[in-house]
C-alpha cells in the first residue's frame, strides 16, 4: 500500500527519535549570538593583523625612500671628500666635528653640513674662510638626523685635530624615518693627501 506523504514537521519529529540522525531545526539566540561573538573575535584578530602588515609596509617604504636619497647623497659626499686638495689648514678645516670644510683640486669651496632644523644634509659653496652655508646652500638629503665627521693620522686610529696630520676621514650619517633608523658609515683617504 501507499503511504500518505508526511508533513515536514513528521520528518523532524522521527529524525529526533533516532539519535545521532540529521535533523532539520532553526536557530536558537544562544547559537546566534555565539556565533556573532566567534565572527566578532576573527574579525578583531584579522584586523589587527592586516593593521600591523600595513604599518609594517608603509614603513618599510618611507625607510627605503629615504634611505636611497641618503645613500646617493652620501656616495656624493665621499666622492667630493676624495677631492680635498690638500691637508693644510688654508684647505682643510676639522674644528666642528658636524661640518667640514674644504678646497676641492679645482679650487672650489665646500662644506657639507647638518640643517639640525629641518633634519637635512646640506652643501654649500663655502671654504674654511667663510662659514658654512653662506654661499648658495643647497640639501642634499633629507631624514638626516645626524653627521660626524672622524679624523685620524696615518696609523688609522689615533684622532687629530691638526689639518696636516690628517690621513683618513671618517663619515658618519644617521638616518631616520619614522621611527626606522639607519646608519652609513665609510672611512676614506683623500686622494691628494701624502
């Protein structure tokens, strides 16, 4: 014989009487919250994280922006420091351990030295006569947050303060953006200097 087809309800109620059964049933506020509050503590979790991939990104992009404005900025300065004419006093001036000063081999005046204002490495066309940054100061770099200038004698490792003595120049260069520091650092012996 023909069984009268059962209500939705008939099956509910059978698939109940056989534990372990799939049954169909809605849901409870108990579970709906649960459930809200398990989506609330993922979407925390994986906010937090693509918070900090972003941070990170963002910041290592300021670094290698300024970073790279540095380095070339740097490569140029112990490139012109490789020109200093000669280890006299008329060519040459260490007396502020932040700036230098000096005479190129073709004559010309410069000195490079720190903005501590704006935080930029700047060259201006200045001698040891004239101080730095009288004549046609121009930045070189930016997110400069320090400059020293090192000098030693012959044995690479006693300073001096003399010009004459002079053999090895040492520059270094802090770097900061945000809160990503970097340092350059070279050590180099003019090309005229005995």
């Amino acid at each position: 014989m023909k069984r009268p087809p059962t209500a939705p309800l008939d099956s509910c109620l059978r698939a109940r009487a056989h534990p372990g059964a799939l049954w169909l049933r809605g849901w409870t506020l108990v579970e709906m919250v649960v459930v809200i509050a398990v989506l609330g503590i993922l979407a925390a979790v994986g906010t937090s994280m693509f918070s900090s991939v972003f941070q990170s990104y963002f910041a290592s992009r300021d670094m290698t922006r300024s970073d790279g404005q540095a380095r070339a900025a740097f490569e140029r300065m112990t490139r012109e420091l490789r020109q200093i004419r000669s280890a006299t006093a008329t060519d040459l001036n260490i007396s502020t351990a932040g700036q230098l000063r000096f005479i190129d081999s073709d004559g010309n005046g410069v000195c490079f030295y720190r903005d501590a204002a704006k935080n930029r490495l700047m060259r201006s066309a200045d001698g040891p006569a004239t101080a730095c940054g009288t004549t046609s100061a121009q930045p070189v770099s930016d997110f400069v947050a320090g400059l020293d200038f090192f000098y030693y004698s012959n044995d690479g490792k006693t300073t001096t303060a003399t010009p004459a003595s002079v053999y090895y120049i040492t520059v270094r260069v802090n770097v900061q953006d945000n809160a990503v520091t970097d340092t350059l650092r070279a050590t180099l012996h003019p090309r005229n200097f005995p």
